[in-house]
C-alpha cells in the first residue's frame, strides 16, 4: 500500500511543472550498459546488508542482490549526468559517491525488489526538491549547486537541515542541547549520520517507512522535525547518560 501511496505521489508531482525543482534528462536503464560496469567492495558489502535485512522482512526474493546491483548501477549513471568535474583531493568530491546509497536501498525494499519500479520512482522523485534531503547521493557533484559549496565538500543537509535541527533544539530541547554542548559532540553529527543512513539500524522498518513517506507527503522540513521528535524521544536516556 505504502509503495502504491508514494509512487503515485511522486509521479503526479513530477508531472506538475511548478513542483519538479530540477530538471531529470533522459536516461533509459538498460542491461548492457551495466554489464560492463561494476559495484565498489563497499557498495558490494552494502548491497548485501541490504538483500540481508530484505529476506529477514519477507520483502525479497533469491535473486535480489542482481536486481539491487543493476538499480545502483543505473542510479549512478543516470545522476552522473547533471554532475560536474571538480578537481579535488578530498575523497568525497571523487567521481563516485563515498558512502552506500541507503535510500535507493530502501525504496528498493519498499517496492519488494521491483528494480523496475524502483528505478522509475527514483527517476521521477530526482526532479522533486525533496529528493535533495532524503536522497544523499542525489546531489553529490551536482551542476544544480552553486561551484563553491560543491567544492566545498558539505553536502546542503547538513548546512540546511542539521543547522535547522540545532536551531531549534535550542529553543525546544535547552537540556538536551547543554547536554551535547559539555560533551564536546554536536546534534548536527548525530543527525547527519541518522539521515545519511535513513534511519537504517537505528529505528524499525515501519519507522523507517514512515520517515520516507512523512517527508514525502509533507516536505523535506519535516525531516527536521523527525530528528528534533527523537531527540525529545531519548532526552531522558540523553540527560541520565550525560549526568554518568
């Protein structure tokens, strides 16, 4: 139900000129043009704790991990597109994305492996302003960013949403944010690797659905307000652990 709730969703919007934010181009996934590329060994390891917890869900079949494979391979060929050359040595401005792509991974679940669909709503979600927020490698290199903040190697998640998220856990959590505050280790960090992750091995699977789809329906702010919802969540645990 939620599969059919967020692909019909996100296909009326990208159909919608006033709410596409960027363009999507013309990419058509096709076997061949995979075949002669090949995953990282991180990626490799990623696809596997993916096809792993899959299984465990009931959510997928033997040959998932083909399937997954081919859905990342296309992701990256079809963003490499609106990238741009930067000559950097930072290792997140490579010419591919440093980390695993935790979310075209979960849409993959979400869709019971269907690498069709899944690549299809990835392609119509990349034109969405939220896919800027949800989907991390959505904007690594992009051509949509001004050439300073791509050379600056910060992705806008973290200068837009975590900055957002310490805003207002000031006003709204003060213990909570003294409590970060004297152990030297920001909210922003905690944050960025939650949403980095989509909240995989540290919320179940209908909380991670939930998540994907709150930002989906309402918008990307809410992203920060599912972060600040934890926070408030765990202040108790938060508090206890900062008096130890």
């Amino acid at each position: 139900v939620l599969a059919e709730l967020i692909e019909k969703l996100v296909s009326h919007l990208s159909e919608s000129r006033t709410d596409c934010y960027f363009s999507t181009g013309n990419y058509k996934a096709m076997d061949a043009d995979v075949k002669k590329e090949s995953l990282s060994s991180l990626q490799q390891l990623g696809v596997e704790m993916t096809v792993r917890y899959g299984k465990y869900l009931n959510l997928l079949k033997e040959d998932a991990e083909n399937g997954l494979s081919f859905v990342l391979m296309n992701c990256e060929k079809f963003l490499k597109q609106q990238q741009r050359t930067v000559g950097s040595s930072l290792c997140c401005l490579q010419e591919h994305y440093a980390g695993y792509d935790w979310f075209a991974s979960s849409i993959f679940l979400i869709m019971s492996g269907d690498r069709e669909k899944t690549l299809m709503f990835l392609q119509r979600f990349s034109c969405l302003l939220v896919s800027a927020f949800l989907w991390l490698p959505r904007l690594h290199l992009s051509m949509h960013l001004p050439v300073t903040t791509v050379e600056s190697g910060i992705h806008p998640v973290y200068f837009c949403s975590a900055h957002h998220i310490e805003m207002l856990l000031k006003a709204e959590l003060p213990l909570v944010c003294s409590a970060f505050h004297m152990s030297g280790f920001t909210p922003s960090q905690i944050c960025l690797q939650w949403i980095t992750q989509c909240f995989w091995n540290y919320m179940d699977w209908s909380e991670i659905c939930h998540y994907i789809a709150i930002c989906i329906f309402l918008g990307p702010d809410y992203q920060i307000y599912m972060c600040i919802s934890v926070f408030r969540h765990l202040q108790q645990d938060i508090l206890k652990h900062t008096e130890a």
